[in-house]
C-alpha cells in the first residue's frame, strides 16, 4: 500500500460521516428548520449502530439500527418543534445534549468491546487495480451511499415537484400555506430525512471509521457539519466538497504531525475548521447564490392559521 | 340574506357564511351567489370581510357556520389544492409568492402534473404574451417589483383553466391599457363560461366591468346592486356608509424655489433583474406636486433608492436637496436637509413590523428631530407622544394604544408611516406608490395630505402606477420606462393616453408630444 493511497482511504472515510450528516441537514434545513441536534442524533446512531452488530454479528443490522436510531431521535425533536411549536435552537441543543447522554448510558457495557465492521465491497478486476482499485473501488457501502444520497438530494431539490414543494416550504411558509401544501407534514418528513443521514454518519463511525464505542465518539463532527451547511449555501455540490475539503485537511495535519515537523499540533488541528471556513466563504462571496438558496424561514414556526 | 334556493344555474353559492376569528366576527351570515360567465364585484372598505370570503371560498380559512355549494351541490371545499380541483381560481394579493424562487418555479408549485421547466416556461411565454402580461420564466421573483409579482399570479391563474376565477384588485399595477387587456380577458373568460368573482377598490372600473356588485361592510352584506345602474358615488355612499371625502386641489402660482433637482443621474442595474437608470434629470419646486407614473419595474425603486440616498450616486451634483448637492450622501444627510421618504413597501422597508409605533417613529427622527433621542438614550415619552399625535392627525385606527406595526392593517399602516414623515413638516416630501393597496377612505386621506402639504411649501414627488391618483394630485407630470424619465407635462396638457404611449417606451421614439420640461 502506497504512501498515496493510504492518504486517500483515510481522506475518505474522514470525509464520509461529515458528508452524511450534512446532507441530511441541508434537507432539512431547506425546508426550513433549523436542527441543531445533528450531533445526538449522530451519536445515537454511533452507539445503536455499534449495540445492533455487536449482539446479531451483523454489520447490516448495525446499519439498520443507526438509522432507526437517528429517525426516532429527528421524530422526537419534530413532534416537539412541529407539532408542539417549540423554539427551534433550544430544543435542537437539547437534543444534542439528551443524545449525548443517552447514548453514554446505552453504550456503558460495550465500551472497550471489539466492534463488527462493515466490509469494503470486491469488484474482482477492478478492486484489484493499483491506487484506482482499493480508493474507487474497494470501499464500504456507506461511503457509496454518502455519494449517492448527495448526487439524489442535487436532483431532488432542483428538478423535482417534490424538491420545489420543499424549497417553497422554506422559502415562504405562508405562501406554501395558502397554495394548499402541508407545510408541517412535509417538515416532518425533511427532519426525519435528515435524522437518517445523521443515524447513517453516526453508523459509519461506529462500524466503519473506528469499529467500536467511545462515549462521545462523534467528537463535534455534527456542528462541523451543521457549518459546512451554511458556509456551502445550502448547495448540495458544494457540501460535498466542503465535506472532502475538511477531511482532506484533517488528515493531512495528522500526517504532517506524523513526519514531525515542528508546528505546534494546535495548530495543525484548527488547520481543517480555519481552511474550510476560508474556502466556503470564498464560495459564498457570490451574493446571487446566498440570497437563492438561503431558506427565509428558518428556525421560524409555523402554525397554519384555521 | 337567508336566500337557500339550490338554483341548479348557480355555479356558486355561499349561503350564510359565518367567520369568527376570536370575538371578532369577520363575515357575519355572508351570502352570495355567482352564476357562469357573469362578473360578480365584490366590495367593501379594508376590513369589510371581503378577503375572508374569498379565502372561505378558495378553502383557505374554514367558515364557522354556513354552506357553500357547487353547482347546486353542498361541498365542503377542506384546502385551495381542493378548490383548484373543482375549478376554482385565485389572484391574491398577499401572501403566495416564493421570493427564492423563478417565476416558473412559483407557477409550478400551483399547477398539478409533473415539474417540467423547459414545457411550462414555453406555456408561461405563451399565455403571457395572448394576454399582454409580460413575464420572463427564469427571473427570480425577489428581483422583481410588486407590478410584475401581480402579473405572476394572473398568469399563474389562467394556465389553471379555472370555472371561477377570483381576483383580488387585479388592476392596481397595470397600465390602463394593460387594465384594458385584462378586461378583454376577463370578458372572454366569461364568454366562454366562466365566473370572475373581482374584488376592486376602483368603482369606476367595476361599473365598467361587472354585471353584479354585493357591497361587504363590517362583515355583514349591506347590498346586491347592478353596477351599471349606480354611480361611483353611489356605489361608495353603499361601502363606506357616508359620502367619501373628494379631495381639493386649488391652482397654484409658479415661479418657486427648486428644493429637488436631479441631473443626468446614470446608474447601473442592481443584480441580474434590476433596472438601469439612464440620464435621469428632474426637477421638484417648492409648493408643487410631481408626479412619476410608470408601470411597474422600470426603475421606480432604483430611483427612489438613489433620491432616498440608500443608493449613492457616484457624482455629488447628481441629486440636490434644498440646493446642496448630496448624491454621496446617506439618508440620514438627506433628512437633515429637510426631506422625507416614503418608501412602497410598508412592512420591512417603511415600517419593523415587530416594533411599536413608538418606536417606529424614531426609526425615520432619531436623526432629525433632537429631542427623541439624549447622550445616546431614548426619550419614549417623547417618541409616544409623537406617534399618538400622528396617529391622531391621520386617523390611524388602532385597536390598542400604541401597537406593534404588524397589527396595523395596510391603509392604517400607510397613514401612519406618511403621517410619521409629515408630522416633522419636511420641505421636501418623496414618496413611492402611496396608496397601493389601500382602501378608498385611507387613499383619499393620504392623497389630501400630500396636496396640503405642497400648499403650505414642500416640494412633493409622488412616484405611482395609479393614473387616477396622479391626475388626482399633481401639477406636472413624468412618466419612467426602462430606466429613462421622460420630461414632465402640465397635468392638464396631457391625458391619459399620452402618458400610456410613455409608459409603453414611446418618448423614446418621439411618438410622444408634449412640451419638455422647464
């Protein structure tokens, strides 16, 4: 294994989890609601994920389980800021901590356990090629997923009647109102999409990234995500690559601290945060785009006049 | 009003509607009955409970009592998506537009079917080009002006198809000749069935136009006449419940200061949809009343902007207020100078709807009036004062004291937000559409004031789309069209057909005649 592609795999899987959770909020942020409980919701995926596969043995069941976890914990903060009309940050933040919580005490007896993880898929021929092979060909599933979701979210939300119904929703709720859409239901259903990508990132932690759990094991990769969110101006593609822009950095500070060269490893740490801000504000310097995609209702309630 | 026939002519009944918001009854056993191909007027003062109807019909609001059926058939009509099912229509005046989005988009989102672009954008330019409406399917509709929103929503309705089209003052933007065409329009909808239930504040037009008027006030139907019968007096007697004030203007002598001069004022479009102004020269003097009249998005708010100073103009001898040059100046400059500014949209811009009235005065005088404001802190019983004596002067109807702006309603709103400049007596008065959507007692209040305001000795710029308000109130007249002011015609040298011909872009040719400006 090269020097490269060892950079590359890890530059990947640094990035996926940060990609996942993202898009699932753009979604919902485009809808306009403001979660910020990404990181319980991506925690709780992490240690279900991790429960499920350590008690079946199965890494899909895990994958399931992180989801299922990352859904129930969007559908409590949606019934509580949706139907509830709750204020949106206050229980965002509340859910991050509840999540934080919870899932120390769900994951106190597998803590230190050897974890199952989810196996990188085999395309004989191609998997096998030099550097293209392991990096474009040998990942796991959720990598591809990540990919996927984020090209299916692009499509969604600019050429479909479903996508325009929810950018109307978070442009003017009011308006979606009096035209006849459901604006409460379709946030509802954005919330939860959103709680499925942050259950899949928090998964893909726990059973791929590093295959076993650590109590706060998300690390603040949910608020990095809510950021590139707003920095990418709710643009899908530029979520992406702000997403690799970060994992890239990341880990290359890890390999320049590796080499030991003499810059102090704060510094070298705050690298990825201070590049991808810089980058992403570069981005959002071209106001036409900001003022399109910026959802005027966000962190708004909405209760539908009777 | 208690009519229950189940007339199988019919296409709409509406016995007995009751809507109860709270306490407050906003329609109080309304009925109303709309028969194919006819033009049905419905009118009343703001707050009259003529938008609560139409949005019980459209299923926005669900009635508290009463029936509604369709072709002679008791439905219970749950949302508009259920509404635009059975064929009803809407043009609304607020509240259904996607700033964020194109103006495909915003049509799309009422259309049933598939999203197709490239399909509806070609059916947009389409049907926008037979009824003289204008519209490019990819401009975003936060870039465009109120007039070109208004004409989004028509198109939007027509491509529907619908058996009842109801508009809720459909022409307070157009042109005369594009209020023309729309008529054309409406008359061969009707003629080929279907039912137009309009809602309008111009009694003049309904006379014209509709074959049966149900006059609204305070929620309760206070008549069913045939328009063409009445007068607009009589008509607006039926509305408001006593004779509507006519507003006075005397003849004026000349000769008088100018206190607003603009000279070959050239700036570029803001962002890919704004307008371009282009060699703009212009003169207001003392005692006068000027206005601009233009349909809407051809530079008027670009202008306003530039005069108001929250665009500068990159020489300083672009604008002059009061003869000083301030074209690099700020707002707060150009009010020190004397001028005050009104601008068109009443909540955001003019007024912060989450303030108190109290508040909101001190928004546009924390500058120019001292005394609101010592060493950096606010003097609310001064700032309460103020409002209270504006709101009296102006007849601001309020439910409480001293309100949050929100609770006002527009023509309200409107009176306050002129009233809050004229109270500090400014010597140079610039407004912008002062009475779009605003009903016919509060428009004539305001129109008054503005002339008063030139006879006691401001210079007064009234920029509007409202031909008869501005054969109302001014003594010369300009009309903008792409970004270019025509020069300014005696108000009784010109008609309103001339300054239709400007408005199309003709001065440009020189099909126009009239004398140029002094």
């Amino acid at each position: 294994m090269s020097a490269l592609e060892a950079v590359l795999l890890t530059v990947i899987t640094a990035s996926t989890p940060l990609l996942l959770a993202a898009i699932g909020e753009l979604v919902t942020e485009r809808s306009g609601v403001l979660n910020l409980g990404v990181e319980g919701m991506m925690v709780m995926g992490a240690v279900a994920g991790f429960a499920a596969a350590y008690t079946t043995g199965s890494a899909a069941l895990g994958v399931v389980a992180a989801v299922g976890a990352g859904i129930a914990m969007s559908l409590l903060f949606a019934f509580l800021t949706q139907t509830l009309v709750t204020n949106q940050v206050a229980t965002g933040l509340a859910l991050t901590l509840f999540g934080l919580g919870l899932s120390g005490l769900i994951g106190e007896g597998f803590t230190g356990l050897p974890g199952v993880k989810l196996t990188p898929i085999h395309v004989p021929g191609l998997s096998d090629l030099p550097l293209l092979g392991p990096v474009l060909f040998g990942q796991d599933l959720l990598v591809y997923a990540s990919l996927a979701l984020t090209a299916l979210v692009a499509w969604v939300l600019s050429r479909t009647r479903l996508g325009l119904v929810i950018r109307a929703t978070g442009g003017n709720h009011h308006s979606a109102h009096a035209l006849g859409y459901r604006v409460i239901a379709v946030r509802y259903g954005c919330i939860a999409f959103g709680g499925l990508c942050s259950g899949l990132a928090g998964g893909y932690l726990s059973l791929a990234y590093t295959p076993l759990w650590i109590e706060n094991m998300s690390a603040g990769r949910g608020w990095i995500a809510l950021a590139l969110v707003v920095f990418s101006t709710w643009a899908p593609r530029r979520v992406a690559v702000g997403a690799y822009l970060f994992g890239t950095v990341w880990i290359m500070g890890l390999y320049v601290q590796g080499i030991g060269i003499g810059i102090p490893s704060q510094l070298l740490s705050s690298l990825p945060y201070l590049v991808t801000i810089a980058a992403l504000v570069v981005i959002s310097g071209n106001r036409l785009l900001t003022k399109v995609n910026t959802p005027a209702c966000i962190g708004q309630t909405f209760v539908p006049d009777r | 009003m208690s009519e229950t026939s189940t007339d199988p002519g019919y296409l709409l009944e509406a016995i007995g509607i009751v809507k109860r918001f709270g306490d407050f009854t906003a329609n109080d056993e309304v009925s109303l009955s709309l028969r194919p191909g006819t033009i049905h007027a419905l009118l009343g003062e703001n707050g009259a409970g003529k938008s609560t109807l139409v949005k019980v019909i459209y299923g926005a609001l669900q009635p508290s009592g009463g029936e509604l059926r369709w072709r002679g058939r008791p439905v219970s009509v749950a949302n508009p998506a259920a509404a635009r099912r059975l064929g009803i229509g809407m043009v609304f005046q607020h509240f259904s537009l996607f700033d964020a989005l194109t103006v495909a988009e915003n049509i799309a989102l009422a259309l049933p079917g598939a999203f197709d672009r490239e399909a509806l954008a070609a059916r947009i330019v389409e049907v926008s080009q037979e009824y003289g409406l204008p519209l490019a399917p990819d401009a975003l509709v936060a870039d465009l002006s109120v007039g070109e929103r208004q004409r989004i929503e028509i198109v939007r309705c027509l491509l529907q198809e619908p058996r009842l089209l109801i508009m809720d003052e459909p022409t307070a933007v157009l042109t005369p000749q594009e209020a023309d065409q729309l008529f054309v329009t409406l008359r061969r909808l009707a003629g080929e069935g279907c039912a137009v239930l309009y809602i309008s504040h111009r009694l003049e037009e309904v006379k014209r136009l509709c074959h049966h008027a149900t006059i609204l006030r305070h929620g309760r139907v206070t008549a069913n006449v045939d328009p063409t019968q009445e007068t607009a007096a009589s008509l607006a007697r039926l509305m408001v419940g006593a004779d509507v004030h006519e507003v006075r203007t005397e003849a004026r002598e000349s000769e008088d200061a100018v206190m607003l001069a603009v000279s070959d004022l050239t700036l570029p479009a803001e962002g890919p949809f704004g307008v371009r102004l282009h060699d703009i020269s212009l003169e207001v003097r003392t005692g006068e009343v000027v206005a601009i009249a233009g349909v809407a998005g051809n530079g008027q708010t670009e202008l306003f902007d530039a005069l108001s100073g929250e665009r500068l103009a990159p020489a300083e001898a672009s604008v002059a207020l009061a003869g000083m040059p301030c074209g690099g100046q700020g707002i707060t400059a150009r009010r020190r100078l004397g001028a005050a500014f009104v601008p068109e949209e009443r909540l955001g811009h003019s007024a912060l709807p989450s303030l108190e009235l109290s508040d909101n005065v001190l928004l546009t005088r924390h500058a120019s009036d001292a005394e609101m404001v010592h060493a950096g802190f606010v003097d609310r019983p001064r700032t309460r004062e103020v409002s209270e004596r504006v709101v009296r002067a102006f007849d601001v109807r309020t439910s409480h004291p001293n309100p949050q702006a929100s609770a006002l309603s527009g023509g309200n709103l409107q009176k306050f937000v002129l009233g809050r400049e004229l109270d500090r007596s400014p010597r140079i008065v610039v407004i912008n559409q002062p009475t779009w959507g605003v009903d016919a007692g509060a428009a004539a209040l305001i129109r008054q004031a503005l002339i008063d305001m030139a006879r006691a000795g401001a210079a007064v710029l009234v920029i509007s789309q409202d031909l008869d308000e501005i054969f109302e109130i001014a003594d010369r007249i300009a009309v903008i069209s792409r970004g270019e002011l025509s020069g300014t015609h005696a108000a009784n040298s010109i008609d309103r057909e001339g300054i239709g011909l400007l408005m199309a872009g003709a001065h440009e040719t020189g099909a126009a005649s009239g004398e140029r400006a002094p």
